[in-house]
C-alpha cells in the first residue's frame, strides 16, 4: 500500500510552515481562554430568598447574594480505583514525548499505580504541572481532503 503524502498548506514566504502553523494554534488557544474567562466571569449565580416585610406582611422577593462560581478552582484528590479505571480504559496509543507506551503501563499497572496516583494528587494539591509534560508535537492532518489545504482552520 503506497504511503499517502500529507496535504499541507504553501507557507508564507516571510515564515516557515511550521511557523505559521505555530502561530495558527497559539492564536486560536488564545481565543479559547479568553471564551473561558468570558463564561467564568458570565456564570454569576444570584440566589432569591422570599421573606415578609415587617411593615405590610406582604412577600417580597430580595436577593440572598451574588455569588461567581469558577468550575476550574476545586479538585479533589484521586483514588487508586479511579486511576486504575481511566488508564485501563484508555486507548493503546501514545506520541513520541510519552516516554512509556501506553500498552506497557496498562500491563504494569498494578506495581506504577501508587507512583501515578501520587504524581497526579501532588499536582492537584499543589497546583503544579511540569511544563515538560505540556510539550506537544504537532502533526497537521487536513480534516477532509476536498478541504483548501491554503486555510490553516481546516487542519
């Protein structure tokens, strides 16, 4: 079977392809914060309570408090089980960074399973992530081939 030639966008003549596709995603990351801070910043939750007023009797409705819930700024700990459960039922797949496939740790799960369990309740605790285990490799793959190879959003 003939190996397929990836379709790949003609670069700009001041960057490099790689550059241009570098700026391409570290843009569109950007945009995708910003969305994430506009809907934290959206989901005010006003909680209403219904009490009589002491003059009339009648009911009125007043608010309790505004209160801004941040559904990134509460983890809690992970057990082993629950470790266990999603490596188990993670695909067999893996990059070049990943510097143990994933068949290989779904065998030796039992004996790693502490040591990944407490590298992951030590980075929800402590709030830090090694930025070497964010480091990527890009491979662009056109999403459909009668897409225009030339528009770095079909990739």
């Amino acid at each position: 079977i003939p190996k397929v030639q990836p379709v790949l966008p003609t670069p700009n003549p001041n960057t490099s392809l790689p550059d241009s596709f570098g700026e391409f995603f570290i843009d569109k990351v950007e945009k995708i914060r910003q969305q994430l801070t506009t809907m934290r910043s959206n989901m005010n939750i006003t909680a209403t309570i219904t009490q009589p007023d002491a003059k009339t009797g009648s009911s009125a409705t007043q608010p309790l408090q505004k209160q801004t819930i941040d559904p990134f700024s509460q983890f809690r700990p992970v057990s082993q089980p629950e470790v266990k459960q999603l490596i188990l039922k993670s695909a067999n797949k893996q990059c070049d960074n990943d510097p143990v496939p994933t068949y290989l740790v779904k065998k030796a799960i039992d004996q790693l399973l502490p040591v990944i369990t407490e590298i992951i309740n030590k980075s929800i605790t402590t709030g830090y992530f090694p930025d070497f285990w964010s480091e990527v490799i890009i491979s662009p793959l056109i999403k459909k081939l009668k897409l225009n190879s030339i528009i770095f959003n079909n990739y």
